[in-house]
C-alpha cells in the first residue's frame, strides 16, 4: 500500500498486521470485514426473533459463539495471508526488535489501563462491597496489585508473542 492513513493503521490494529498490507490482502480483509458485518447482522436479527417467539433470551449466547467463530476466522485469514509476520533482513533484526518492543510497551500500557477500569467497575457493581471490604483496602492493596499483576503478566507474553513474529529472510 501506497501510504498509511488513519483507515490502513486502524486495520492494521485491529487485525494485529506486523506485516506488510498489500492491495491484495487490503481487499481480503475488507471483504471478510463485510462478511463478518453481514453475518452479525443475520444473526442479530435472527436470534432476536428466536428470543421474541420462544421467551428465551439466546441472543447473548448466539453473539458470544458468532464473535467467537470470527475470532478462529479473524486469525486463520491473517496467518493464510502471512500477516502475522514481520519479515527482516539479518542486519535488521535490531531495528525488527526495537519496533516490535515499542509494540509490547504499547500493548502493555492498554492492559493496564483496561485492567485499571475492570477494578474500578468492580467496585461500582459493589461486589467488593459485599464480602466487606472497604474503600481503602481496596484501592490501596487490592486495585495496584490487580494491575500490577495484570500488567506483568501482559508485558511478559505479548514479549513473547511479538519476538516470535520476528522471522529472518
């Protein structure tokens, strides 16, 4: 692809690409992004009106197995396409690893930031609340070791995950 606009970095987020998006593989991914738009649309609308006929609610559970189900296509696409590496010459490997570290840092700091919001939103559902633990107890021993565990946890396998994607030419 000619140059990246605001479109080709979203895409390239959000099917995590470290490889190069060509036209051909820009026209793939956007025609299975339509399919996969069609698909949770056909089984919105479906699952709705099995909920409406039958007085069951499986809405949920059909939206749950159909995001599961793009989720196995999402990654079976992007490894067909060989988009899932980052291929460098031998005297690129430092830079391939610099890049690729900046990605982990960056993919970190989102783990944090959502595992910071999941204890917050954990304490407004009042669960702590619940089996007695205060405010303070919370936010000041329960919320930093949650995200700090979290946060470790994030770095350590996206560090993992990312080098591997590092393949020599």
């Amino acid at each position: 692809m000619k140059k990246e606009n605001v479109h080709i970095k979203a895409i390239r987020y959000f099917y995590d690409i470290v490889g190069e998006l060509d036209a051909v593989s820009y026209a793939t991914l956007t025609n299975f992004g339509n399919n996969m738009y069609m698909l949770f649309m056909t089984v919105t609308l479906v699952s709705f009106l099995v909920s409406f006929a039958l007085g069951e609610d499986v809405m949920g559970i059909s939206l749950f197995l159909t995001l599961v189900y793009s989720q196995f296509k999402q990654n079976a696409i992007i490894k067909q396409l060989a988009l899932d590496k980052l291929l460098v010459a031998k005297a690129d490997v430092k830079l391939a690893r610099k890049k690729m570290m900046k990605r982990t840092l960056y993919q970190t700091l989102q783990i944090a930031v959502y595992s910071l919001l999941v204890s917050i939103g954990i304490w407004q559902l009042h669960i702590p609340q619940e089996s007695g633990t205060s405010a303070a107890e919370y936010f000041q021993f329960v919320t930093p070791m949650t995200v700090v565990l979290l946060t470790l946890v994030g770095f350590l396998s996206f560090n993992i995950v990312n080098r591997k994607k590092i393949k020599l030419i």
